[in-house]
C-alpha cells in the first residue's frame, strides 16, 4: 500500500489564506475490488452529523448531444458525439444548505479564532488582498428555504473550493463533474430529450421548472429520480461542471468516441452549466441543454471587486459533486483545483 503524500490547500479568506492539510495520492486509490461491489453509498461528513448519499454511476459509452430535430435544440448540442466515460459515484441530490454551510462556516470561524487569539496558527498572509467570503450582506436563501433546500448562487470557483474542502475532510477525492459524466449522468442509459422519454405529458413527476415550482427552488429530491437514482438532474437548480463552456465544445473533441473529454477552464467566464432550474421553461429541462456563465450573474453583487465566493443575481445555480472509482495520481488531482481568478 503507497502512503499518502501530504499536501497543503490554501483557502483564500479576506486577505488571509486558510491551510487545510489533503492527503492525495499517494491516497491509496479504491478500486471496484476492492470495495467488493461498485455500489451506493452514504458517509457522515466528519465532525458533524450531516450525510452525503453519492450513487454509483456505472461506465459506459453514449451519444452526447442532441439530435437535429430535437424540439428546443440549440445548435451547440451537437453535432452528436460517442463519448465514453469511466465509472464514479455522483450526488444523489444537489450540495444541500446544511452541506455547504458546514463548509462556510468552517473556514470563517476557523479565520475568526486565529485572528482573535492571535496566533496565526495555519494561516499565512498575502500581500495582495482579495475577495471577502465574510457571509454575505443578503440571506443568500432569498427566503426561499434553507432546511431540506439545495444551495444556490455559488460560484465556480466556491463549488471548486467546497470540493477541496471535503476531500480534505474525508481523504477520497471529490469533484465537480465533467460536462460528459453530468450528461451521461443525466440521461442514465436513455437518448431521449428527458431522461424519461420525450414526451412532457409527466415531467412534473420528474422535474421542478418555471410551471410547477411557485418562483421558488423546492426541496432535494422530493421528485422522482432517473434510471441511477439521481433526483432533480433536470430542474430545481441547474449545475456546475467542470469545464469551460466552448459553444463549438463537440467540434472540439479530436477523438470519436472521445474518452472523459474535460476542457479545463483558462477563463473566469464562462464556465459549464447543466440541466434546467426552477427558473426554466420545459425545454430547457432537456439533457442536451448547455450554458455558460455570465458577468451579469454578479450584478446585484455591490462589493468592489466582486466576490469570488457568490453569484448573487445567480439564484437558479448550485451543484452536485462526483467522486472517480479510480483515484487519479497527484498530478492529475492538481489540475483539478482551478485557481482563483483575479478579475471578478
């Protein structure tokens, strides 16, 4: 067994930078054998009492896009691809409230008793300040519910952070999805518009969107699921992934089918988005639906610069996270872990 390699992970606070210490690998990286069965499974997040339920997503090839005559296709769906993917554990539901904010808050009372007792301890100081992720100055829950709710209007980079955070929490390694596992995820075996089928005649049973959500997010999976039993991949929040969002994405890819394509993002905007919100009409609840975010998501936001921690005219956007049955290598790892960007 390779024992693991420490890491340090700074985590921009104000102008300080928490230090949480991740072991990668060498983390011994599972693989179906050796849990026995590729299977669900839940964990309590350590020093608390929350659970994060992650389902198991079995590998496979698809057809990513959507085809020509696809009602409400966009033409940066396609043109279709075969893709292949690797096997990993997803969120059975979005990051709920009670999950991110073990994270928030974590890391600014951790700041709050260093700088009160002085000691510094495990913080180190930059030169350059940069964006505050004191709580911010609105209920980000727009009073819309927090208990039982899914986070909203975070950042690519915070749901990049919270990702870190919990790796570093539970020594396996958590991410956010690719474009193509959030896909793959999405549609569970299916090349219909929906994953249950084409026809809208029962998307309530599946799908929180602008005709049946009262202008509100709802409750995590109090819908129906998809074939995985992943709930609300359509509707109730639409959802980071991990890539930059390219319009001519599917040009892109050199290989057909292409395996685990990730287009690792060099710019602040626009990153992916998948899947409809609460905001969204029916056709945009479709799998093949893509976005990319928007400066304007900041708009409400009055902090000079803006903050690199919330979206705050984003109150559709949230995020799930996945974890690779096959842990990469620390090299690999690292790419993950996009940096801050200083233009916010």
């Amino acid at each position: 067994m390779e024992y693991p390699v420490i890491k340090k992970i700074y985590v921009p606070v104000s102008s300080v930078i928490v230090v949480f210490t991740l072991f990668i690998v060498g983390f011994y990286p599972f693989q179906t054998d050796d849990l026995n069965s590729f299977t669900d499974y839940t964990i309590e997040i350590p020093g608390s009492e929350v659970e994060l339920n992650m389902v198991a997503v079995p590998g496979g090839t698809f057809s990513m896009g959507s085809p020509q005559d696809e009602p409400g296709r966009s033409e940066n769906e396609g043109p279709r691809r075969e893709i292949t993917v690797d096997s990993f554990w997803m969120g059975k539901h979005e990051i709920s409230w009670s999950q991110y904010d073990l994270f928030a808050n974590e890391v600014i009372s951790r700041l709050e008793e260093e700088l009160a007792d002085g000691s510094g301890r495990g913080i180190e100081i930059e030169a350059d300040a940069i964006s505050t992720p004191t709580p911010p100055y609105v209920d980000m829950t727009f009073g819309m519910g927090r208990d039982g709710y899914p986070a909203i209007s975070m950042t690519h980079y915070a749901a990049i952070m919270y990702a870190k955070w919990l790796t570093a929490k539970t020594g396996d390694f958590y991410r956010l999805p690719t474009e193509a596992e959030w896909e793959y995820a999405c549609r569970a075996g299916t090349e219909t518009a929906y994953h249950f089928g084409n026809s809208t005649d029962e998307i309530d049973r599946y799908v929180w969107h602008s005709g049946n959500s009262d202008r509100s997010y709802n409750r995590v999976a109090t819908k129906e699921s998809n074939a995985f039993g992943l709930y609300d991949m359509s509707g109730n929040l639409a959802e980071w992934t991990m890539d930059q969002y390219y319009e001519d994405y599917f040009e892109r890819l050199e290989e057909d089918p292409a395996d685990n394509p990730w287009f690792r993002p060099t710019e602040l905007y626009p990153r992916s988005v998948r899947g409809g919100s609460w905001q969204d009409d029916v056709e945009d609840q479709r799998c093949a639906k893509r976005r990319g975010s928007q400066e304007r998501w900041k708009m409400l936001d009055p902090q000079m610069p803006k903050s690199l921690w919330w979206h705050t005219s984003a109150q559709f956007v949230g995020f799930r996270l996945v974890r690779p049955v096959e842990t990469p290598p620390a090299e690999v790892i690292e790419q993950y872990w996009i940096e801050e960007m200083q233009d916010f």
